[in-house]
C-alpha cells in the first residue's frame, strides 16, 4: 500500500483513460506517482483486490486509501475540489 501523503495512480501504458486522468491532475497541478501495474505484480495484485478481481485502470489512491476507479473528469475534479 502506498505512503500516506500523496496521490497514486494505477496505470498501464496503453490506457487511454488513464493518460486523461494524468492530465487532468497535471493541468490542475495535483502531484501524484504512478503505477505501472503490467510492471509491478504487487501493484497488479492491489488493483485486483481493489476492484473485485478486475485490472481497472486507473484505480487512485489518497493517503492511501482507494477512492476512485476509471474516474471521470468530473469526479477527479470532486475528489481533488477543481474545476473540471
């Protein structure tokens, strides 16, 4: 589980979901780290146990707590409290 403190992104490279969530947060200046889950089977296994067995991407995580999966910009703009 990530570090209480920051933002988490689960991705993978071919999402084009995941690509709009990080810019969204980029354009609103939001600091985050990503995941890779196709690269790190720990990360993989949190998503899966996450989303109830299914590789969701992006799956955020808050403190380290999971909040969204495959958000819109309208819930990104919810959680983080910017415009979308």
């Amino acid at each position: 589980m990530p570090e209480a403190g920051g933002v988490t992104v689960y991705v993978t490279s071919w999402c084009g979901s995941c690509r709009s969530a990080l810019r969204f947060l980029e354009d609103h200046s939001i600091a985050y780290e990503t995941v890779d889950i196709e690269e790190d089977e720990a990360a993989d296994a949190l998503v899966m146990s996450l989303n109830r067995g299914n590789r969701s991407v992006p799956t955020v995580l808050v403190d380290g707590e999971h909040v969204l999966t495959e958000p819109s910009r309208a819930e990104l703009a919810a959680q983080f409290g910017v415009d979308a």
